[in-house]
C-alpha cells in the first residue's frame, strides 16, 4: 500500500507528538508511524493490578517551559513529589526537605554531618545564579563537567559526596557527575522554578493528552519504518511518500535509519516496584538515597505516598532505581530494608523495567540546541537534539516542526495552546 502525506514523522515519542501538533494546528497534514503499540516513547506506564507503574522512575517538572505551554496541567492533576530526601548513613537517615521543591530551604534543613556550612551557602548561590540566567546566558558559559563546576562554585567535597553526587546520579543516570554543567545549570534552574510532579493517572497520562490532541489515525501504531529513501519512509504495510520527513526516533534508531548520524552513548537505569502494607516515612513521599552505596541503588521512594492513586488503597508503592542492571532482587530487597529502615521480606516485587538507553548522556561540551534541518527535506528531534527530558523532547519536536512551517513559508502562531 502507498500513501502520500504533507509530512511523515518517525516515532510517537513526546518530540514526535510534539512536532505533529505544532503542524497540525498550522494546518499541515502529518502521518506518524510508531513502531510500538501506543504513544509516549520513553513515557509510558503500565496498570498491574491496580498499581501505575512508570516505565522507569520519572517526574514532570510543571516549570518546564515548552511543557508548560503545550500541556494542560489541570486535566493532568499533577501531585507533587514534595517530601523531604533521606540520606542513608551509618545507621541512621538523615531528613533535608526536597532541594528539588526549594533549594535552599534544602539545604539550610541539611545535618552538620553533611557539608559545611560555607559549601551549602555557595551550593545555594550557585543555584540561584543559574534560577537568574536565560537559557542563551547558560549555554554561553564554559562548559566543564558538573562536578568541576560544583568545586569551582566552592561547594565542599562532604556535601557533594553525601548529597549532590548521590542525588545527581539518579537524575542524570550516570554516577561520577561527569554530565556537562550546562544541564546542570538547566536542571537546577527548574528545580527552584517547580516542583516534580506525577500525573494522577501515570507519566502515560502526559503522551495521552498530546495523542488525544491530535487529528483522528494521524499516528499510526505497530509500523515500525524499516528505511528511509529521499522521504519515501518504508514500513511493513508499504510506502509513505512525503514532502518532508521528521526523523523523531530514539539516537539508537535514528542512527540506524541515518547511518552516520553522531548520537551520544547512553545511560542505562533498572527500576523496581515493591509493595507493601507498611505506611513509610509517616505517609511521606520521601526520597531517600544512599551514598553509601551499599547496594545496587541510587534512590528508593514509595511513590503512592505523594500519588495515592499510584496504588490500590492501604497499600504502599515503592519504586526504585539502580544504574546497573547487575543487581538481585536479593540484593535490592535488603538495600530497601536499610534505605526505608523497614523489613522489607514481605514485600511483593510488583515489576521491574530494565532500560539500555534511557537517557542520552549530556557530556562536555553540550550542544543544547543542535540543529533541526539536515537536508531541504529531512529534519530530526529528539531529546538527543536538545536535554535529556520531557522539556528537550517536546522542545526539539516543536522546532523540527517550526523549521517545516518557515521552509513553507507558514508564518509560525507564537501562542499555539
Ligand atoms: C527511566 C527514565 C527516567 C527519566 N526521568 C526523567 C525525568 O524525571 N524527567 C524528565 O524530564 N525526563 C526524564 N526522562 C527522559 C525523557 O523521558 C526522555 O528524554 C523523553 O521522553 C524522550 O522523548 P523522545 O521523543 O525524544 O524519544 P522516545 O521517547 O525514545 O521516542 C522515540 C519513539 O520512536 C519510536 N521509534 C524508534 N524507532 C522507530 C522506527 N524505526 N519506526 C517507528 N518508530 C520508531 C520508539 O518506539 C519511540 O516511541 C527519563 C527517561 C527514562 C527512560
């Protein structure tokens, strides 16, 4: 079968969602073929049993500029994760509130016993410089890796080994902070804008709403695009001819429909959903992480405690992340005991997600914005293109989609909610 269609875009990920409605509300026809069997790439979630499991651990962060101009946040009902960070030290937890809700109530909450105190005051100041810069300021900086950055704010080696690396590590999926400190000026700049939020029905429920915006069969699910020839796009039900193609896949896949193309490596994470019927931490979302490095796991949170719909009632969600996917369930489980200072032998393992490439790296010298046009008819997005994120997916989709409409000649709607 043979199709014809204004413009084709490989992948139903938010930057292949986002790109189609960009176009969609300008008029221009769009077929999206996605090789899986529903929307939202990486954001996906599953319903087991009455429990939302994420495809991996993850939070929208509503300060996300594009998001926060695309999606409707009422209709998400987004619950805050505003808990408090757990540290886990020699036998004992130690509590900050969420530097990802204020940062610097965080860190005025921070124990003696984790960095001193000039270090948290330079920590504070360093966030705020970046909360005052523009995204141009950000990437006109010196690129250097985050943990450089940090010593050189002056932030000390206890409160970056104690916090910031253990904390960063399950941000950036990568354990030694070696990310470029352009992504880490970003991600901070958000932290003290917004809180990280889930939607009451799952992260599924971000991908959903762009699907749902979108005009009737424009995506197309199961077609995974085999090769791309000019912008003839070939799945296993025939050809898509169009007038311009969005290559909007995963690096990986791109890479295999575009040889040559340069992609970053990847982050591997493992995450694992327990419950139980233990109420953790008084009910509260807390995050608790361990630079002990005790186990397998970065960050371990019960999950239902900020999202009660996350789980059946009385029961609690706990979900939790390693970088390796080496780890037992043994092992996770006895790490969890130590993390949530609970017993852990009757919690039920409710399912676990391993994922090779869940983040591109950001390494020194990050490009943020690389370019979306790479012949007259062929652009491409994806988080890769822009951050690691919701916000860079949807970013680098949008404008892939902005550069169609000005090759066109379609003047561009700046306000297009
Ligand atoms: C575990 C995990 C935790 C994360 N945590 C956060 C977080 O807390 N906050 C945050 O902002 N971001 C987070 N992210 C990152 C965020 O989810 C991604 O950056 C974003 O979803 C990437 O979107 P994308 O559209 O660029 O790519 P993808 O979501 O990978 O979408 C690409 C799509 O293309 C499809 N595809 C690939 N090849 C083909 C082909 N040949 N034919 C047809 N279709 C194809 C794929 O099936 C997929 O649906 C996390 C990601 C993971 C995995």
């Amino acid at each position: 079968m043979t199709n014809s269609v204004d413009v084709a875009i490989i992948g139903a990920g938010l930057a292949g969602l986002a790109a189609a409605r960009q176009l969609s509300i300008h008029g221009v026809e769009v077929a999206v073929l996605e090789a899986s069997d529903g929307p939202g790439g990486r954001v996906r979630s599953d319903y087991v049993d009455g429990f939302t499991l994420d495809r991996g651990f993850q939070l929208y962060n509503p300060a996300y500029p594009e998001a926060a101009r695309v999606l409707d946040h009422a209709q998400l009902d987004l619950h805050k994760l505003s808990g408090s960070i757990g540290i886990v030290g020699e036998g004992t937890l130690h509590s900050l509130t969420d530097p990802r809700r204020n940062l610097l109530k965080a860190l005025s909450g921070l124990s003696p016993s984790t960095g001193h105190l000039t270090g948290k005051a330079k920590l504070a100041r360093y966030a705020w410089q970046q909360y005052r810069r523009s995204v141009a300021e950000i990437e006109s900086q010196p690129d250097v890796d985050a943990l450089t950055a940090l010593r050189a704010a002056g932030v000390d080696q206890r409160t970056i080994d104690q916090v910031l690396l253990p904390f960063f590590s399950g941000v950036f999926l990568e354990p030694d902070l070696s990310t470029s400190r352009r992504f880490l000026d970003l991600v901070l700049r958000t932290f003290v804008k917004g809180t990280p939020s889930l939607p009451r029905a799952g992260m599924q429920a971000i991908a959903d709403q762009l699907h749902a915006a979108l005009p009737e069969q424009s995506v197309k699910f199961h077609s995974m695009v085999r090769s791309l020839s000019g912008t003839t796009v070939c799945t296993d039900d025939g050809a898509t001819h169009a007038r311009a193609v969005i290559v909007a896949a995963d690096a990986p896949s791109a890479a295999h429909l575009l040889p040559g193309l340069p992609i970053p490596a990847g982050h591997h994470v493992t995450t694992w959903y327990h419950a139980t019927d233990q109420v953790l931490h008084d009910g509260r979302p807390t995050l608790v992480i361990d630079p002990t490095r005790s186990g397998p796991l970065v960050n371990s949170v019960p999950l239902s405690n900020a999202v009660a719909s996350y789980a059946p009632p009385n029961f609690t969600l706990i979900s939790s992340s390693a970088l390796t996917s080496h780890g037992t369930e043994h092992q996770v489980r006895h790490q969890l005991a130590r993390m949530h200072r609970a017993p852990t032998n009757s919690w039920s393992l409710i399912g676990s997600y391993s994922i090779d490439y869940a983040l591109p790296a950001m390494s020194v010298p990050l490009q943020v914005r690389k370019p979306t046009r790479l012949s007259d008819s062929i652009y491409i997005a994806g988080d890769y293109r822009a951050t690691a994120s919701i916000q860079g997916a949807m970013v680098s989709g949008r404008r892939a989609a902005d550069a169609i409409l000005q090759d066109w000649a379609i003047p561009v709607d700046k306000v297009t909610r």
